[in-house]
C-alpha cells in the first residue's frame, strides 16, 4: 500500500491543464483587458469626430 501513495521521483506532476493552454489563457486576458482599456478611449474619439467636424472654412480665417 505505501507503493500507492508515495509517487517515485521519476514521475513528473499531473496537471489540470497542459502548459501551452495556461499561455494562451494569459496571453487572452492580456488582450481582453488591454481591448477594456483602449475601446473605451476610441469610441470617444469616434464620438466626437463624428458629432464636431472640424470645418476647413474656419480655419482658412487664422
């Protein structure tokens, strides 16, 4: 019974998940939280573009 218990030192750990999937759940909460904090901004921009076009007969007077 102790040879069930005890693993040898030869065996490497079990993992729920495989190395190469851990990587790409980073590198996706990465991208998600960088697209949170940018889209934001450029919808804003988009807003305010659309909403204030800058007129090129206004700035013919300066």
């Amino acid at each position: 019974m102790s040879d069930c218990s005890t693993p040898s030192p030869v065996e490497r750990p079990k993992h729920i998940l495989d190395v190469w999937v851990i990587i790409l759940i980073i590198l996706a909460t990465i991208l998600f939280m960088t697209s949170l904090l940018l889209f934001p901004a450029a919808a804003v921009v988009m807003y305010r573009v659309r909403t204030h076009p800058i007129r090129s007969t206004s700035l013919n007077g300066l």
